[in-house]
C-alpha cells in the first residue's frame, strides 16, 4: 500500500472513532506529536513531585502527611505509567529523561512556581489537579489507544488529589484568621497560573487544530478553560475566598514558558542532582544484573 | 492492665515502637521526588507510608494506654526531643542511597523478627497492628536486602560506598537487639518480645545479606546509643523542628 493510501486509510479510522495501537500504521507527524505530548505529560508529572513534595516533611497533621506521601507518589505513579505509554510509540525513557535533564523537553510551567505555605498544598490540589481533571478527562476518548487507557486510570487518581486538595482548602477557610490568610494567599498566587495551563488563547495555539483533527485533543484551550472558571467560581464562594480580578498575563505564560519562571532552575536542577546522585546506583544495578546472567550461563 | 491506664513502662515501650516508625518514615520522606531512578522515589514511598501508617496505629494505641487524652498528633508534632524513644538509628540522615539502604535493611532485619514476635502479644491491639505491620516488613526486607545485594556486589565504587554505609550505621544497632529494663519487664509481662531471640534471627539475616553482597560485617564497638531511652545524637532535634513546624506556629489551630 503507498502512503496515500495509508494517509487515507489512517484517517477514516480516525473519522470512525476507531483506536490507534502501537503496531499500526500512522503518519510520523502523528507519531512525533504524541511523543511530544505525551512525553512532556510524563515530565510534568515527575517535576510535578517537587512543589507538593516541599511540604511532606512539614505536613500539619499524620493523617494529611500520608494523605500528601501517597498523592507524591500516585504522581510518580502516573509518570511511569505515561513514560511506558510513549516507550509504545518507539523511544525510550531514558533519552525522554535526558531530554527533560538537558533543558530541551518541556513540562507543564505550572510546576515552576513554588509553594511556600502548607496552603499552597491545598491550592495545587483544588486548582491545578482540577485544571489537569478538565484537560485530561477528553483524553480517556483519545484516538491512541496506550494514552487513552493510561489516562483513565489516571483521571480516577486525579479527581482524589482535587478533593484533599479542597478538604485543606476547607479546613483552612474555616480556621484561623491566619490560616484564613494563608489560604486567601495561596488562592492569590495559584490562580492565574492554573488558568494559564489550559495553553494560550485558540487564536495563538499552535499545535490546537491539527490535534483536534486527530481527535488527540477534543476542546479547545479556550473551551476548557471557561469550563474550569464555571466549575470553580462557586467552589471558591463556598469557602469565602475572592477570586483575583483581572485578566490572564500572558507574557508572564511566555517567561515562564521560556524557563524564566520563579523556579524553573531550582526544579531542573533536583531533577539533575538525584539523576547525578543517582549514577553509581544505577550503574550498580546494571552491573549486578549482568554478573547474575553471566553466572546463569556459566551454569547451563 | 486495661486499654485505658496501662503501666508507664507499657506507655513507654509502645511509643518506642511509634517513635522508631515516625522518626523512620519522616526521613524516608525527605527522599521522595530525589530517589536514584523512578522505581526507587515509588520504593521508598511506599515503605515510607507502611510504616507512618504503623506509626499511627502504635500512637494512637500508646496515647490510650496513657490515658491522657492525647491523640496522634499531640504525641507526634507536642513532645520534645527528649520525649521521644526512637531508636538511634532511624535518626540518622539519608546520606547517599547507599545509607538510606543500609538504614532500612538494619531497622527491617529487626522489625520482622520483632513483629512476628509481637503477633502473640497479650496486649491485643499491639498483636493486632504487628500482624498487619510484619506482611508491610517481609516486603520492606525484601526490597532493603535485594539492594544491599546489588550494591554490594556491583561495581567497586558501590561496594566500597555501601560498605562504609554499613560501617558507619552498624554502631546504632545494637540497642535494637539489648534489651534494658523496660525491654525485660515488658517482655515478662507477655506484652512486649524477647530481644535475645530477636537478635538471632536479626544476625541470620543480616550474615546472608551480607555474604550474598559479599559485604564484611563490622566489628562491634563499645560506645553505647540509647535513643530508646530518649538521650539522642544531634539529628532529631532538627528533625522534629521541621516536623512539628506548623502545629508549634499556630497552637490549636485544626488542620
């Protein structure tokens, strides 16, 4: 078959809803546009460890320790499961790592803003899982079946964390004046970010129409966002917080984008620094692992 | 000895077991989202939830005996350095990987035996929670050993590095396995284990360990640590500092 006709064949599948796998056919744009997406969904999750994991040690309470250890680790998790996904589509994990250690590979900005109260727990929680809620949820209907399964287990994980995220939020709102502050300051700071992960406006998105085509994406940017301000706007009523006023800074996006967010180097370079403390383990498992087979031969 | 009013010796001896949890899982903690590969941030959380998981259940249990009224969270984030019975051992800092593994194969060679001991104890809810905690220890044995394992018998920098992890670690073991005066009492009251015989089965696993990672064991020292008695090195007190932050800032508020 020429490629026209695979071209052809590819999209009348896509047209039917049908499921892509690993082994069939697809068009290398197809291929290069899910590795890049889902490998900087991989990423985001294994930065995204970071902010949260600043406040294990510091946890209020045990319960809220655990609640927090098992959400860091659903994320390491979920970074496993969308790394094995994109290894389907003919990379490996270890150059998608490089790329994430060497600067080139992008991850959700979100990440690259820090937490420095035990509010932000909450609001990462409430806000940013409820932002990944909306634009993951559209992605259990993806047309590339490891992604779409991988999300739907996902997905049931995430809408967990955005509750214990609105359960601090609550007992913060209910607390003290100066807890009532802390969560107020957080709501301040996560905000617009949260907004900004929804990608830009439609009119300036790159990659939206082609990844609607391929029934990768099902909403616009713009579609998802409105819905989160609908869904979120009551929840913040119901803890008497005020919502920001204002509009979306969207040079901040950019920057932040661009690696000049307020902690782009800190979080590159714990990823660099375990990965770089991490290399004698490495190596001796490897080593180990290759003395055991050697053994194994030398006993046939 | 009700659930309620239980001896001071028995109140103590349960939060040794607590203390050892929390002290432990705290600084596992510190490690997630830094492991040496993904697997590894996965391993070491999952231990670490086991045992703060334990810790609750031993607190709680410790904070009835009292009588008091004091919960989990009054024992763990409202007790002062010297207030906690934690095992030396388990206070000290991650250091490299090879550390963090030595650590948790000592304090893991030490719990399952201990465990499995306690599965009899006349203190029913103590029984209770060491029959759920020894499943959680046989696996954080398995997962501490089979990396000393490779470690030991990888390249020669992991040898070398983790056997200075486990010369530096060994002199913290040994009040794990000698019993003192509430150790005796408890153990002939039924309640608590005798550590003689846990020291067997804790010298078993460790020579195997060792002898498959073709590590040397220490030689023992004279100096004497007794955490469980609450007089610690310099680490805890920097670690409860950054535990107990938040509840020490903002008294009685609710979380």
């Amino acid at each position: 078959m020429d490629t026209a006709a695979l071209e052809a064949r590819f999209a009348a599948r896509i047209d039917a809803d049908e499921r892509i796998e690993p082994k069939d056919w697809m068009p290398d744009a197809y291929r290069r546009a899910l590795i890049r997406q889902m490998s900087q969904h991989a990423h985001s999750e294994i930065v995204g460890m970071l902010p949260e994991g600043n406040w294990i040690t510091r946890a209020p309470t045990l319960k809220r320790k655990a609640i927090l250890m098992a959400k860091v680790q659903d994320e390491g998790g979920h970074g496993a499961y969308l790394y094995g996904a994109t290894e389907t589509l003919g990379v490996t994990r270890a150059a998608l790592i490089d790329e994430l250690l060497a600067g080139s590979a992008k991850y959700s900005s979100i990440f690259n803003y820090p937490t420095p109260t035990w509010a932000d727990v909450g609001a990462i929680g409430w806000l940013v899982d409820g932002a990944a809620i909306m634009n993951q949820i559209p992605l259990c209907r993806c047309s590339y079946g490891p992604y779409a399964r991988a999300m739907v287990r996902i997905c049931k994980e995430e809408s967990f964390h955005q509750r214990q995220g609105y359960d601090i939020m609550l007992s913060l709102a209910r607390g003290t004046l100066a807890q009532r502050r802390m969560a107020q300051g957080a709501l301040d700071r996560w905000w617009w970010p949260a907004l900004m992960m929804f990608g830009p406006p439609d009119a300036e998105s790159k990659h939206s129409a082609q990844s609607m085509r391929w029934k990768v994406k099902r909403f616009t940017n713009d579609e998802l966002r409105e819905r989160f301000i609908e869904f979120t706007v009551p929840q913040a009523e119901f803890l008497g917080l005020e919502i920001p006023r204002g509009t979306i800074d969207w040079s901040e996006f950019h920057e932040v984008l661009n690696g000049n967010g307020p902690c782009n180097r800190e979080r590159l370079t714990a990823r660099r620094h375990a990965h770089e403390q991490g290399r004698w383990v490495r190596e001796a498992a490897l080593a180990y692992a290759e003395k055991q087979r050697s053994r194994q031969r030398e006993a046939v | 000895m009700s659930a309620a009013g239980g001896s001071s010796s028995h109140f103590a001896w349960v939060l040794r077991l607590a203390d050892t949890n929390l002290v432990l899982a705290q600084r596992l903690g510190e490690l997630i989202g830094h492991a040496p590969a993904l697997e590894e941030d996965l391993g070491l959380a999952n231990t670490a939830l086991d045992l703060l998981g334990q810790a609750r259940l031993l607190l709680t249990h410790a904070g009835q005996l009292e009588g008091k009224g004091r919960d989990e969270d009054a024992l763990a984030f409202l007790r002062e350095e010297s207030e906690f019975l934690n095992a030396t051992l388990v206070e000290q800092p991650n250091g490299d990987f090879g550390d963090t593994i030595v650590r948790q194969l000592l304090f893991d060679a030490w719990q399952v035996p201990l465990y499995e001991r306690l599965t009899l104890s006349r203190d029913p809810g103590l029984a209770a929670i060491a029959a759920k905690g020894v499943k959680e220890a046989r696996y954080h044995l398995r997962y501490s050993a089979g990396w000393v394992v490779r470690l030991g018998d990888g390249t020669a920098e992991s040898r070398e590095r983790v056997q200075g992890s486990l010369e530096r670690l060994w002199p913290f073991t040994a009040e794990l396995l000698q019993a003192d005066d509430i150790d005796r009492e408890m153990h002939a009251a039924g309640i608590g284990a005798d550590l003689a015989a846990v020291r067997g089965d804790w010298e078993r696993q460790v020579a195997a360990t060792l002898a498959e990672a073709t590590l040397e064991r220490p030689r023992d020292r004279p100096w004497r640590w007794y955490g469980k008695r609450g007089e610690h090195g310099e680490h805890l007190g920097r670690l409860l500092a950054q535990m107990q932050v938040l509840q020490r800032t903002h008294p009685g508020a609710s979380w």
